[in-house]
C-alpha cells in the first residue's frame, strides 16, 4: 500500500494547476497579441464597431472565459500553496 502525505497530494495539484495556469496565459498573450490590445480595450472597440465581426465576437467570449478561468486557477493556487484543502476519503 502507498501512503501519501497532504503535503505530497498538494504538490501534484498544485503542479496541474500551475500547468493549466500556463495554457489560460498563453491563450490569453495569443490574443493580446493577435488584436494588439488588452481585453477591456478589445471589448469596447468590439462594441463601438460599426459592422458585426463574429470571429471577433468569437475571440472576446472565449478571452472573457480564459481570464475567468485564469482568476479562478489563482485563486485555488493560493489555496493549495497555504495548505487550505481537504482530501476526501
């Protein structure tokens, strides 16, 4: 039988998360980059276009989602990091 210590399960947690924390920012640098513009600026420029651009559109949904995603990844990287979890039995 293998045991493990909390501290050992958080760690491999808190190496997923830290990956996935990596994919949300990549996604989110690939369209800072792609539109050469911050997500608020993006959404406002969106708003006020004069013609309906739904890729565009598309892009601002799914960066919303990452950087909601991304908020929420840190969030639970805290909690791992100050050992505030439990481990189901």
């Amino acid at each position: 039988m293998l045991t493990l210590t909390k501290k050992q399960i958080g760690n491999w947690v808190l190496l997923d998360y830290l990956a996935q924390k990596q994919q949300f920012q990549e996604k989110i640098t690939f369209l800072e980059n792609k539109y050469n513009s911050g997500l608020e600026a993006f959404e406002i420029e969106i708003e006020n276009a004069d013609s309906e651009d739904f890729k565009a559109w598309e892009d601002l949904i799914e960066w919303k989602a990452y950087t909601q995603f991304l908020s929420e990844i840190d969030s639970k990287i805290a909690d791992i990091r100050n050992g505030d979890f439990q481990m189901a039995g």
